[in-house]
C-alpha cells in the first residue's frame, strides 16, 4: 500500500528572480506503508526541505503530495495542523524535550493537545517509555537523562498519536556511537512492528541501517 506519494515537487524561495533558490526541482518519490526509508544528500541538496513538506511544516511552490492518497500540498494552514497532530510523529537531532519536565509528562504532551483525559495519557505515556526502555526512568525530568535516554523519550512521544509515519531528522546527531546505535536498534524494532520510519542522515552507517536509501542532489533523487 503507497502511503506518500510525491510527483513533481518543486519548492522556490525568492526575494524576487533574481534571488530565487530552487530547494527541489521537480522532485519525484513514492514511499510504502511499513518501510524504513533513509534519504541522504550534502547540505543544500533538498532533503530538509522534502521532510519538512512531508511532515506539513512546509508547503511546496508546485506538484503533488498525497498522504494515505489525501492530496496534503492544496491544505490550508488549520488542516495541515490536524495532519501534522494526528499522522506524523517527528523525532529531532535535539530531541525538543521541555528540561524540567518529567519523561512521562513529556511524552504524554501531544494528548493534551487532543484533550485526552489525564489518567489514560498518563497510561498510555508510560506504556510507551516501557517500551523504548524506560520503564524506571517515567519520573526522571529530562535534563537527569542521557542524551541516548532523551532520544528514546522523544521517539515515545513521536509515537504516542499513532502516527501514519516518523519522521526521525538526523535522530543519532547528537550521540555518541554506542547511544546512537542503541536508538538505531529501537528504530529497528518499531519497523518491524509496522511502523514507517523515514530518516534523514549524514551518516552513512545509519543509512545502511534503513531498508531502502535515497540520495536527493539538487532538489531531485539521485538516480
């Protein structure tokens, strides 16, 4: 089953044309329900800019975007709000934890949002930090973690909204090897489970860790 579907995206910024940059060019990509999908590419070449339209932080000058084939590129701002709530789950190089919060609080933050009551996010948040291995730590505030600990409760919390897909930008950035491989080891695991998983990296060890690797160059994939 496709779950993004991505035809001739072109994304420009301009001060006027004489100014313009051209951050894809018509840029093509179909990514399936359950993948494991790296994208790499030098600094410039496209691939923030692909996540960031992905994950409905951004909207592309022309072309088309489908998510679970609803054509997400025409959306206006309220709706790409909804998406970006209720279908991705986005992980970050600096994890975006709030510090003097508890782990479990910081997981259960996007329920909130959806006005869950508080005892079954509270549930659901600490059923999740069992699962990325934090069981014992629920109650720790985020700045007593290690970096490996707080990347593992970003992912809980990427994951708490049941989301279509992960986004996971540059998620081993800010880590040590051993740490970086452990979350890699995680990333693993939610894949096998079903969970789609599309990762930017200039790492190329992670890439090899995803099932299929990607290389944008100027705005397009490398063929």
């Amino acid at each position: 089953m496709t779950l993004i579907e991505i035809k001739d995206l072109k994304k420009v910024y301009s001060e006027g044309k004489e100014n313009e940059f051209h951050a894809l060019n018509g840029l093509d990509l179909n990514v399936e329900k359950g993948e494991f999908l790296a994208l790499m590419g030098v600094s410039g070449s496209g691939k923030s800019t692909l996540m960031n339209i992905i994950g409905c932080l951004d909207q592309p000058t022309s072309g088309v975007y489908k998510l679970e084939g609803q054509e997400i590129d025409t959306l206006k701002q309220k709706d790409l709000v909804k998406i970006r709530r209720n279908k991705i789950g986005f992980i970050f190089q600096n994890f975006n934890l709030l510090p003097r919060m508890q782990a479990v609080k910081n997981v259960e933050l996007p329920l909130v949002y959806k006005g869950v009551p508080p005892k079954k996010r509270r549930q659901q948040a600490k059923d999740l930090l069992g699962e990325v291995g934090l069981a014992n730590k629920v109650r720790h505030h985020s700045n007593m973690l290690s970096g490996g600990e707080m990347q593992r409760v970003a992912i809980a919390r990427a994951l708490i909204n049941e989301p279509s897909v992960l986004l996971a930008d540059e998620p081993t950035g800010n880590l040590d090897s051993k740490s970086g491989s452990q979350v890699m080891d995680l990333l693993e695991k939610l894949n096998k489970k079903g969970v789609t998983i599309i990762l930017v990296t200039h790492d190329q060890k992670v890439a090899e860790r995803a099932k299929r690797l990607i290389k944008i160059q100027d705005g397009r994939v490398e063929n």
